[in-house]
C-alpha cells in the first residue's frame, strides 16, 4: 500500500476565529490590518504563515510595501526550513532519516541531532502515557489508509492475522539512542518508527523560534491544524507590543458538520492542538475505524473521546501534539488526569485541555479555563 500521509492529519479541526488574508497582504474591510500571509505545502497539508508585526528597527521605512517585503523573505526562508525538516522526517521519503533508520535491518544509523531530538520526545510521551502512545506503530500503521472510504474503492479493513503480526513489532522501550554517537537503532529489525503523532508540534515550535529569531512580534504558525500563536493580535505593522490584543482561537464542534464552533479560547504566546476521532476513518457493516491505533492490537483503540484539544504555552507544540493523541487514547478520564498532573508541575505554561466525548459531554481540566462558549 502507498500510504501517502506524513503526520496525522488534524486539518480544521482548528479553525482561526480572524479575518486572515488567503491574499499576501493589506488590510482587509473595515479597516482590518489581515498582516501578511503565505501558504505551501508539506507534511501532506496546508501549512500557512502570517506575519502582524515585527521588532523595532527591522524595516528601513514603516511603511506596508516594506514590511511585505521584509515578511516575504522571512517566510520563503520558513518554508525552506519546513522543506529540510519533512525530508529528514518523513518516512515515506526514501533516504530521510526515518527511512533509512526503518530499514537498516536493526543497524545503528547515523542521523541529524533533530530526527534524535523528536525521536527522543516520543520515547518521553511513551513513558508519560504508560505506553499508549508509541512512535514505533508504523508496521500496524501501514495496514491502514484512511484517505479513502471503503465505499469509494478504498483499502480494506486489514485481517487480525496481520494486525497481530505488526502489533508484536510495536514496542517504543526497542529504540536505542546514542546521543554521543548520533545513533538510532532498532533492537528489533521489523520494528517501523512514525512520527506522525508528534513531529509536526516539534516542526511548529522550531518554526515559531525561527520566526522569534527574525523579529518577528506577532504573529501565527498553522500546520494544517496544530496552531502556534507569537505574541498577541497586532493591530496594525508599526503598533507597539503593548498594544497588542488576544488572539480569537476557534476550536471545532465535532458534532457538526458544517464546521461549526464549540467555542473560542483567547490567548497570546499559546498553542493549541486537537486530536479526534471523526475526521479521518473508514465504515464498514456500520463499524468505524477511526487513526489512533492501539499499540497492543494494531486496531483503532477503544476511547470514549471524540475530540481533545490540549493548550499550552508557546514553544511547547510538540507536547501538545503528543498530549492530543495520548489523551485520545487513555480516554477522558484518564487523560483529564493526565493533564492535570502535568499541569500541577507547570513546565508547559498555561496547561490545560477540552475533551468531547462520544456522548456529547464537554470535559475541562481547568476550571477556570479561558475558553467561551456559546
């Protein structure tokens, strides 16, 4: 099977409450200062970057054609380094590292100090999720292709044979890092790594730093879903910092199908990502089978969670995109617990997450939660 998909795909399931140019700049009506704005494509989505307003002394004149221009190549760069981190992560590019890590046979490869950096971030949130969550799920995770409905000549729903052949070769403890040496191995040669669950946080926080590093004030990093907000809403390209407003950030209804909203969070220096169970599955006899696999079984996992959206501080995507997913799969219950406990240690600012479950019910870990609803 070509199975096409790099990172899990939460597109929408975010959805920016702003009046965000799709053109490259200007002020929209009424007035509305839309900053500057660039979309492309990678990790199998839509990746867009907007651009409000930069630090003191970065444009030759206050002018909106210079700070356009001065965006455009700080974006362009972006992208650039969006491009160099999908193929060194991508595991359906032939010779990424992750490629050559799935088939060496069990051999330490040598890679970059990034693909051990996420590698070793997805060991951490095996640990923290008791193992729910496991970046070593590819072989399970190949039987599958959820871009198609079984319907629309789609793939089929894998045997139980199969599946219990790949789930035995999911075990994240079988991953050997050397950092000294810049190794990975894989104790076990069948084993397949995938990122997906998290390597698009860790890219958001790299990309949001790169575009601090170019005094870049204020600011938006979207990657199909996983949004990272610098500093707040800028009014306009010369406004001060301490003018800022929050950004308005739409988290989606789940149960409607119109792309609705359950309600807006605003913040500042915050980032969000939502994990659900809806958007991308297959039917069949009535069953849906939905991207979060089960470790143990290589099937869909059994969770009474619709959708979680997990918040943190600026910088700490990567925790929310591995949050997401583990909480999905621990369930309500234990991933509201989850969540509180790390909160309570407060190394991830203002930690906290919104489950809907499959019965309707809105689950907040933080009680005094900023997020609005109707």
């Amino acid at each position: 099977m070509n199975r096409k998909n790099f990172f899990k795909l939460d597109i929408l399931l975010l959805i920016l409450v702003l009046a965000l140019s799709f053109s490259l700049s200007g002020c929209g009506s009424a007035g509305t200062w839309n900053g500057y704005s660039k979309q492309s494509f990678y990790f199998d989505t839509i990746c867009e970057l907007t651009i409000y307003s930069l630090e003191e002394g970065a444009l030759e004149e206050d002018t909106e054609e210079a700070f356009n221009e001065a965006c455009n190549l700080i974006i362009t760069d972006a992208f650039k380094e969006m491009s160099e981190y999908e193929k060194t992560l991508s595991r359906t590019i032939e010779g990424s590292d992750i490629d050559r890590i799935n088939k060496a046979g069990g051999e330490a490869v040598t890679v970059s100090d990034v693909t051990t950096d996420v590698i070793l971030r997805g060991i951490e949130y095996g640990n923290i999720s008791g193992g729910v969550f496991d970046i070593t799920v590819g072989k399970a995770s190949d039987l599958w292709d959820f871009h198609e409905s079984l319907e629309e000549g789609g793939t089929e729903v894998p045997s139980d044979e199969a599946l219990k052949e790949a789930s035995e070769h999911i075990d994240y403890t079988g991953i050997t890092v050397d950092e000294d040496a810049h190794t990975v191995k894989l104790d076990d040669p069948e084993m397949m790594l995938d990122l997906g669950g998290i390597a698009k946080g860790f890219i958001a926080d790299k990309i949001a730093l790169f575009l601090r590093e170019k005094g870049v004030t204020s600011g938006i990093v979207n990657l199909g879903g996983n949004i990272e907000v610098i500093g707040g809403k800028s009014g306009a390209l010369d406004a001060p910092e301490e003018d800022q407003t929050d950004f308005s950030l739409g988290i989606r209804d789940p149960g409607d199908e119109t792309g609705g909203l359950l309600g807006i969070y605003p913040g500042r220096d915050v980032t969000i990502v939502t994990s659900g169970t809806y958007e991308r599955f297959i039917e069949v006899d009535g069953v849906k089978y939905h991207h979060i696999l089960d470790p143990k079984t290589g099937y869909p996992v059994d969770t009474d969670v619709l959708q979680v959206s997990v918040i943190a501080g600026a910088g700490h995507s990567a925790d929310c995109d591995g949050l997401s997913t583990a909480c999905l799969a621990l369930g309500s219950e234990e991933g509201a617990k989850l969540i509180q406990k790390l909160a309570q240690e407060a190394n991830m600012g203002p930690l906290e997450a919104i489950f809907v479950t499959e019965d309707g019910r809105i689950i907040y870990t933080n009680e005094d939660t900023a997020f609005i609803t109707d």
